[in-house]
C-alpha cells in the first residue's frame, strides 16, 4: 500500500488552514481485469437505457461526460449487484485496502461499511473535469479502480489549496490501480486518446445505507 500524504506546515496565525489529508494506492493482482473489461464493457447499452431526470443539472455528477454516459446513471445502478467472478475478487480487494488504510491511520473500521459503485467508460478525445464526491455529514471515503487505460492519469487535488498554485498528486492509470481517498478530494484526468474505450471502475463508500442502490460490503 502506497500513501499519499497532503499536509499543512505548522501555522503561525489561529487563522491559517490546516489539513492532514490521506490517500492509499495498490496494485490488484489477483484480478483478470480483461476479463472484467469485457464483463462490464458487455453492460454498457443496457446501463444507458436507464432513463435519466433531463431536468436536473449536472447528472453526470459534474464529471462533463454528459447525459448519455453510463456515469450519468451512477446512482440508479451497483457495480456489485452483477454476478460475476472477478467482482467477487475486486469487493474482497476494496475491503482489504479500506481496512488497512484504516489500520494505518489507526482508525477503529467500522463493523458496517457500504457500498456505491458504478463504471465510467470514456471515448477518444473526452476527459473526465474536475469534481468531487462528497462533502456532506455523511460523507467517508471513494475511490477508482483502474480497468482499462491507456496514457493517462487522474489528478488529485488538496481540497483547501485548489485555486492559487494548487497541490496536486498525478496518478498514472495503470490496469489494477486502485486508489482510495476521502470524498471531498477534488480529481480530474487527462484527455483520452486511445483506440478503445477507456474504462475504470468508481465507489463511494458510507457508514450508513440511506441511498438508493446502495449494498454492504462489510
């Protein structure tokens, strides 16, 4: 496990900010993200025949992929919800990288965790924009998962410095990456410009289960 760390000096003034944010990568080896590529690629039509509310802005979650992507219905469907061998693999390796990025910042896990998940898939010349994933009292940890990518990278920012000379981590998308993050960290990626479809993998955890979709993962 590999840990990102965006922390303050010192401050010298009871106004200046302060932050100690967390952020935890590895690499998944015992998942045939081929194999997954297709499983999940196999979901798209079905997934975009869920009909969306056109009236409501931002739907596609700020993310600028529009409303006829599979991130626009991100809420209406679970990853994990579909039968399938290597997402039995990904759920364990999502529980064994919360639990230790948890250990590592000795934080008691919690005995009930929840899941959110959903796949993004990105054509030739789209980008995913800058956005974030929670910063409401419910709020806990996301995270993405690298399935098929090809030069490029996703950028995380420091959620208090994002305007003037923001911090910010580059991430290169490799296949398996997984990369696990509080929910109010702002992250973008780079334009795509391979052949085929990039395709990568994104969940919100909580502590609690009052969202639609939504199943245990511990």
């Amino acid at each position: 496990m590999k840990i990102i760390n965006f922390k303050s000096e010192p401050k010298n003034s009871p106004f200046a900010p302060e932050w100690d944010y967390f952020l935890a990568e590895q690499k998944i080896k015992d998942v045939d993200f081929k194999k997954l590529f297709l499983f999940i690629k196999g979901k798209e039509k079905n997934i975009l025949k869920i009909k969306i509310d056109s009236k409501k802005k931002n739907v596609d979650g700020y993310t600028g992929l529009g409303d006829n992507s599979t991130t626009s219905r991100y809420g209406q469907y679970n990853v994990f919800n579909w039968k399938n061998k290597e997402l039995v693999k990904l759920k364990k390796n999502i529980t064994k990288l919360h639990n230790d990025y948890l250990n590592y910042l000795s934080i008691k896990p919690n005995k009930n965790v929840f899941i959110s998940c959903w796949f993004n898939i990105i054509k030739k010349n789209q980008r995913i924009n800058t956005h974030l994933h929670g910063v409401n009292p419910d709020s806990y940890l996301s995270g993405n998962i690298c399935v098929s990518t090809e030069g490029t990278s996703t950028y995380y920012i420091n959620p208090v410095n994002v305007i003037n000379d923001p911090v910010v981590y580059k991430s290169k998308n490799e296949e398996g990456k997984i990369t696990l993050f509080p929910s109010n960290i702002p992250h973008y990626t780079d334009v795509y410009l391979g052949k085929e479809d990039r395709l990568t993998i994104a969940f919100d955890l909580f502590l609690i289960s009052n969202r639609d979709k939504v199943i245990k993962l511990i």
